[in-house]
C-alpha cells in the first residue's frame, strides 16, 4: 500500500479529502460522487466490517506506524495520504486530533423499503430532519434501544454524511435503512404497521399510554426542529403522540426525544 506524503493542496488525488467541511454541508441530502468518509477508528472499522470498500486513506503521520498500522493492512492496496498536521487541517478543512484517520469509501448499494423492513417490528420514520449530528445521534439511538430499521423522507439529510457518520459511531452499518421516494405511507400500512407520529396536538396519547408498547408493529414518525411533522404525515398517522413534560416545557430536541420514544415503544418480549 502506498504511502502518499501530501506536497499539493490543489492534487486531483487529494481531492476526496478536500474541503470536508465546505463541500459535504453544502450538501445533506445527495450523496456526492458515490463516495462517503468513515471518520476515527470506530467508524472505520464498523464500516469496514459491515463490508463497505475503501478507496483511500487519510491519516495522522504518527499513527501510520502505531494504531493505524492494522487499518492500513486492512484496507488492501489503496493509497495513504499523510503529512503534517497543519496540511492536513488545510486539505480537510478542521484538525484531525481524535478522528485521526478518515477512510473515503464506496457507497453501498441503497436498499429498498420493502428490503429494509422486512422482519422489523419497530421502525423509525425521519421526516424532513437536515441537520447531519441530530440523523446521527437517532440512528444510535435506534441501534441501542430496539429499532429495527430507519426509513428517511426524501427531504432528511444523508446518514452516511460525514458528521451523521461520525455521531452515530457506526451504527448507520448496523440498522437497516432506506429512503422513502414520496410521503405516502400506504405501503408501511399495507405491511401491517401503525404509525405513531410524535407532534404536539390536543387530544393526542401521552407515550406512556400502555397500548403503543403492545402494537405488534409500530412506526415511530419524527420530524424536524422547528415545524415538525408534515400535516400531510399526521393524517396518516393511526395514532399521535406526546412525551409527557413539566411544566413551562413543550418539548425536547428531535435526537433526544427519538431516544426516549424507542426505549418506550420497545418490544417487550
């Protein structure tokens, strides 16, 4: 594997690395040139692990020798891009101090809904959601308390975007998910699923109430910060529901309210 020591900021083969910060958030919805970036060893390795195929390395001079010596040999015959860490700051656009290996790899091949679905019990609807660190930190959640799948609106930022990537810690590689091509729910109904929306509106079920956990088959609908789920979505919703609050508080950021709808709808047997 070669070992490439950076000269030119303006390299053509440099060119995955550039400017990470500029070109991957000017862009949350479509993934660029069929290329993702698994930043720090974790996510390197989960993706690695999950089968994805790397394309080139990019690493902190000190651990090419050190801990990134078995990621290196992992990774095949590609090439490694090092240098200082002022260069590499200038290429990518932030420092590398604790993810100090980004591996740019292959997409792999989108699923389909009915793929992504099929067996699950519990699934996680994102609606509209941009933000890259909030679609993160749900697919986390999702892995850790008992989603079975992630499907995303047409309009929710990419997963395998770099910092969705990163907060997530990998468990994008781990939960099934797929994109939606419309709003239309028909299908996940057809399929045997309630959906259970989660939006602040009179006379709505409070997430405590001891039907949801016992649906043999749940959505659980989140959408954005700030205007939350589409209309067109809450009538298709079987049920609407609230995360019961204290006083003086209406709600909590999407991230946090998906983890504690999980943990409450999950199966319980």
């Amino acid at each position: 594997m070669p070992i490439v020591e950076i000269q030119d900021l303006s390299a053509p083969e440099t060119a995955l690395f550039s400017r990470l910060t500029d070109a991957q958030l000017r862009s949350r919805q479509e993934p660029e040139k069929g290329i993702f970036i698994a930043e720090g060893p974790k996510v390197t390795w989960a993706a690695l692990n999950a089968g994805c195929e790397p394309v080139a390395l990019l690493m902190r001079r000190k651990f090419l020798d050190g801990l990134g010596a078995e990621i290196i040999r992992r990774c095949g015959d590609i090439p490694v891009y090092t240098g200082d860490d002022e260069a590499l700051a200038d290429l990518t656009g932030f420092r590398l101090q604790r993810s100090w290996v980004l591996c740019a790899m292959r997409r792999p091949a989108p699923r389909s809904v009915e793929t992504a679905i099929r067996g699950a019990r519990r699934v996680a609807l994102l609606e509209g959601i941009t933000e890259p660190s909030n679609v993160g930190a749900i697919f986390r959640s999702a892995a850790a308390l008992g989603a079975d799948a992630v499907l995303l609106s047409p309009t929710c930022c990419d997963p395998l975007h770099r910092r969705a990537v990163r907060v997530c810690m990998g468990a994008v590689f781990q939960v099934p998910w797929a994109r939606l091509e419309s709003g239309d729910l028909t299908a996940l109904k057809t399929a045997g699923f309630q959906i259970a929306g989660l939006a602040l509106r009179d006379n709505c079920l409070s997430l405590d109430d001891p039907l949801l956990p016992c649906l043999p088959k749940l959505v659980i609908a989140l959408g954005t910060e700030d205007t939350g789920l589409t209309e067109e979505t809450i009538r298709q919703c079987d049920h609407i529901v609230k995360i019961p609050m204290a006083a003086g508080i209406d709600s909590l950021n999407v991230a946090a309210a998906a983890a504690v709808a999980f943990w409450q709808l999950r199966r319980r047997d």
